[in-house]
C-alpha cells in the first residue's frame, strides 16, 4: 500500500485528488491539510505516533501561510524519503523551478486525469521523476536566469565528461522526462539496468534526485555540447 497525502488550500481540489487516489486500490490517502505548514504539522504529529507516514505527497503550489515550495524544503530535509509531486497550473510554471530545486519529484498539471494521477503516484513511488517535456523544457530553462554562464556551464560539462556512453544516453533521456521503463524500451535494455545507471549518474554528478539531473542537463546546456 502506497500512503498519499494531499495538500492544497482548495478543499474542493482536495476532495477531487483524493477521489482520484481512492479509485486505486494499492494507494490510500493519509492525510488532507491546507498549507504547507499543516502538512509539516501532521507529518510530525504521524511519526510521533508511529503512524503511517505518507510515502507521496500531492502538494499545491500557492498556499496561504507556507506555499508549496518552501513546505518542500522543509519536508525534503526532514523527511528526506517522502517523495513530493508538486500540484501546478500553466500560470504557474514560473513557480515550477523552485520546486526543482526544493526537491520535489516532479510536476503535475491540476486537470489531471485519474490514471496519470495514480500511475504518477506508483513512479516517484518507485524512484522515478515526473516531468513532461513542456514543464522539463519551457520551466527548467526559464528558471535558470543564468544558464548560460560560461563558467557553470563549463564546469557541469566537465562533470558530464565523466559519464560514460551509456550514462550520457541515460541522462539526456532523462532530462526529456522518459520513466525508466520508457528508457527501456527506448534503448532495448532491461529495466533494472536503467535503475543502475541513474544512481551511477547520480553519485557522478553528486546529486540528490532523479530531477536534478533533468536540471543540471539544461544547466550545461547539453543539447548544444
């Protein structure tokens, strides 16, 4: 069983989100709050008292109080292992970096349907990151002011130098929002193989998450080495 919880100020939003979870019946939503500092609030009061602690979190941008990005930091550095899947609109997106770098998993748009909803849910569940080309593109690159800085730019190449073929094909897979599945396929290689590779990448690139290598791609501007 995957443990969801949801936060979001909109209680109608967060009736619809947990609908959507419950028609999955190997995901059960733990909690509901309204801002990020509720959230914060009831993950505490959870372990204290060694209840279930939500695996995936479904967290709302803009939110009263503590918005989404700072709840993420927050969670992420005491809760490094709660996988948070940030809750956006298209007037959002200039929001969307921050969360990148916060820690979150990955994006998903609120006019979601119920089965990406819940199919997103089992992959950062399982170590993958959500991010579709639009958000990996369009926010990414629009959230680095200075990406194209000379001296960041030139010693990120030098850290992707150190990445061998099949990282490199890995990683700019990655970066295009692709599940290890989908790399899978893409490359004909087995699943496992793919999960293999991105921890190597991860631990060349001395990064945290899966996004970050997403990130640090169009940092390094890796489409134009």
């Amino acid at each position: 069983m995957i443990h969801v919880m949801i936060v979001d100020d909109q209680r109608p939003a967060r009736m619809g989100f947990a609908l959507m979870v419950a028609k999955d019946r190997e995901l059960e939503v733990v909690g509901q709050v309204e801002n990020g500092q509720m959230a914060l609030d009831m993950l505490a009061s959870l372990s204290g008292a060694n209840k279930p602690m939500p695996d995936v979190m479904l967290m709302d941008v803009r939110m009263p109080v503590m918005d989404g990005i700072d709840a993420t930091a927050a969670i992420k550095q005491r809760y490094p292992n709660i996988k948070i899947l940030m809750l956006t609109t298209y007037d959002q997106d200039d929001y969307a970096f921050g969360a990148l770098g916060a820690g979150a998993s990955g994006f998903l748009l609120k006019d979601v349907r119920t089965a990406d909803l819940c199919r997103a849910i089992h992959s950062v569940y399982e170590g993958d990151a959500i991010l579709t080309p639009r958000i990996t593109g369009e926010v990414i690159k629009r959230g680095i002011p200075n990406a194209n800085a000379e001296a960041e730019q030139s010693g990120l190449r030098v850290q992707f130098a150190t990445l061998g073929r099949r990282e490199l094909e890995v990683a700019s897979l990655v970066s295009e929002g692709l599940t290890n599945a989908e790399i899978a396929e893409r490359l004909g290689i087995q699943p496992d193989s793919v999960k293999k590779t991105v921890s190597r990448i991860l631990a060349k690139l001395d990064a945290r998450e899966r996004v970050n290598i997403a990130v640090l791609w169009y940092k390094a501007d890796m489409d134009k080495s």
